[in-house]
C-alpha cells in the first residue's frame, strides 16, 4: 500500500497530471453548483427512452 501512494503522489507532482486534474476539478465544480442552484440530481439525454427533466417553470402551463 506504502508503494501505491507513493506512485500516486510521484504521479500528483507531475504538470501534466496537474492541469488535467485541474480541468476535472473545474468539470466537478461546475456539475456542483448546478445541482445546488436547481435541485437537481441527474438529467437523462433525449432519445435514449428515459425522462427528461426539466426546470419547473418549463412544465408548468
């Protein structure tokens, strides 16, 4: 186990590894706080026969 982290965090230190890391963590963020602001937990795409959902105000008539 000892190795492992020591690989991993070898690896952490590396640029590349960082910004790619970064972008993740911006991708994360944003998926984040789009939950927090509209409620919601997950959005199925059209055409693969699930639901779609959509904000409230949408729906309403």
């Amino acid at each position: 186990m000892r190795e492992f982290l020591a690989h991993a965090r070898l690896q952490q230190a590396d640029e590349q590894w960082q910004a790619t890391y970064g972008t993740r963590a911006g991708v994360e963020g944003t998926i984040h706080q789009a939950v927090a602001v509209t409620g919601m937990r997950r959005a199925r795409h059209l055409g693969t026969g699930g639901r779609v959902v959509r904000p409230a105000r949408l729906t309403r008539r």
